[in-house]
C-alpha cells in the first residue's frame, strides 16, 4: 500500500474527535480529567489548581478570538470534555521562542484510541488557515505515545534540548 493510501486508510479509522472554545465549565472538566497522575507524567506531575484552570479557559477564549487558534477542549461523539489540543506561541525563554507550539492532553481512559492524532489532525488544519506556515511540538524525550503522534502527523525529530524546569532531554519535532 503506497504512504498515501495507508494515511487514508488510517484516517478512516480516527475516532470523531470534536474541538469547541473552552466553556467556563470545561475548567471544572479539565480539572477531574487531570487530576490523573499518569496523564501529568510528563507535565509537571499534578493538575493546576482549579482556578488556574479557570483562568487558562478565559485566556484561550480569548486568544482564540484573537488568533483564531488556541488550545480548545477536545469532546467525544457524546460531548464529553476528554482532553484538550491546540496551538500557541511557544513563550518560554528558550528555543523554539516564537514559533507556534502545538500539544494536546487527554484523559487517560481515552488513550490508544486515535482521539490525540484526530485532533492534533484538527489542530494543524486550524492552524493553518489562520496563515501559519509551520508548527513545531516540544515532547519529552520519555513520552513515547506524544512521540508517535507527532510521527503519525508527519513531523520529525528537528531539535533536541535539555528543558529548564524538569532537567529533563526534550524533542522538537516540526
């Protein structure tokens, strides 16, 4: 099977992964979502409080309004909050400073199911309509499963760096 009729292939077989503006009640979602120590393995091990979540959902409303992308609440086919996915500018003090960042999240019961891969798809397309040319994604070098989403996205290995906070080996993948 040729690259192009295994991606449609594999296409048909992505869930149907919704993205909608965060709500002010997606924060209360997000919260329990993430409150899961396996799903924050690689985000800093514990879920923002409840009003940092709160806060976060107010900021990418507006960014969203503004940029037309953001980080926006992934639901399932039965509209239940599951995650979220996005893209926003990559504003820590070190590399890739400026480029547009996108990452996403999702409930661990949800996991193996193709919903990350359908909405970072989302993601991109989002993204680029608004005129962006090119997204990177920063994945900890450990976190095999964001690892394989980008690959499946087609983006590849393009920088490899030591992150500040965590002292942990990260991978930019564009």
């Amino acid at each position: 099977m040729t690259p192009d009729r295994r991606a449609a292939s594999a296409d048909r077989a992505l869930p149907a992964a919704r993205l909608r503006v965060p709500t002010h009640e997606d924060a209360f979602a997000r919260h329990r979502v993430f409150a899961d120590p396996d799903v924050m393995e690689f985000h800093g091990g514990e879920a923002a409080e409840l009003p940092v979540q709160g806060e976060l959902t107010a900021r990418q409303r507006r960014h969203d309004a503004e940029r037309g992308f953001r980080l926006w609440t992934m639901v399932d086919e039965t509209d239940r909050v599951i995650g979220f996915t996005g893209a926003q500018p990559w504003e820590q003090d070190w590399d890739p400073t400026g480029e547009i960042e996108s990452g996403r999240r999702l409930g661990r019961e949800h996991w193996g199911r193709g919903y990350a891969t359908a909405a970072a798809r989302q993601t991109l397309e989002r993204v680029r309509t608004t005129g962006v040319p090119d997204v990177v994604a920063m994945v900890d070098a450990r976190n095999t499963r964001s690892t394989a989403v980008t690959q499946r996205l087609g983006m590849r290995l393009t920088e490899t760096s030591t992150t500040r906070v965590s002292r942990r080996e990260g991978h930019a993948t564009g």
